[in-house]
C-alpha cells in the first residue's frame, strides 16, 4: 500500500494505493497520524484502492471519529464497488459522506 498526502487551507488529501487490510491498516493509521490537528476536512481518495478489510474500515471510522468531534468532515471519494459494498455491509455508508 501507498499513502500519498497533500495538505492546503485546513483541507488534507489522502491518496491511497493497493489494499488497505490488517498488514497495511496500521500503516495507513501511522501515515495520518498528526496529520488530523489542523484540519477541517479530510478527503481520502480510494480511485485506486481495491480492497479493505475490517481492519481497513477500523481506520477509517478512526478518523471520522477524530473529525466529527471536532466538528470536521471526512470525505470518502473514487472507490470501486467493492470498497463500497464492504462500506454498505458495515453500515458506514449510513453515516460517512461519500462521493463515488
């Protein structure tokens, strides 16, 4: 996996690469870390992420959780069908913002 990270006015974009599972999860978790401070909004772009485990979703509730209670957003952008429907079978899609 590989995180790729652009910060600019309180917006951090998070490009992500390959899978995001129980090996590379705390990698994703390590690479954000900080990260969050001094941001409002996080978008994580998934164009080319092709799978998540639970592990993955973990992380990502993570960092919605880290945002919304300071009144941040996180976004979720370009995943393929099956990052979304393991989102879907979570309940996550119930929640997160999302654009596909």
């Amino acid at each position: 996996m590989t995180v790729k990270k652009e910060k600019s006015d309180g917006v951090l974009t998070v490009s992500v690469e390959g899978s995001i599972d129980v090996k590379t999860a705390p990698e994703l978790k390590e690479a954000l870390n900080g990260e969050l401070e001094d941001v409002m909004l996080v978008i994580i772009d998934l164009a080319d992420t092709t799978y998540t485990s639970s592990a993955g979703l973990r992380v990502l509730l993570s960092i919605y959780q880290s945002m919304n209670r300071k009144g941040g957003r996180m976004k979720l952008t370009h995943m393929n069908d099956v990052f979304y429907n393991a989102l879907k079978s979570a309940g996550y899609t119930q929640f997160l913002e999302i654009e596909r």
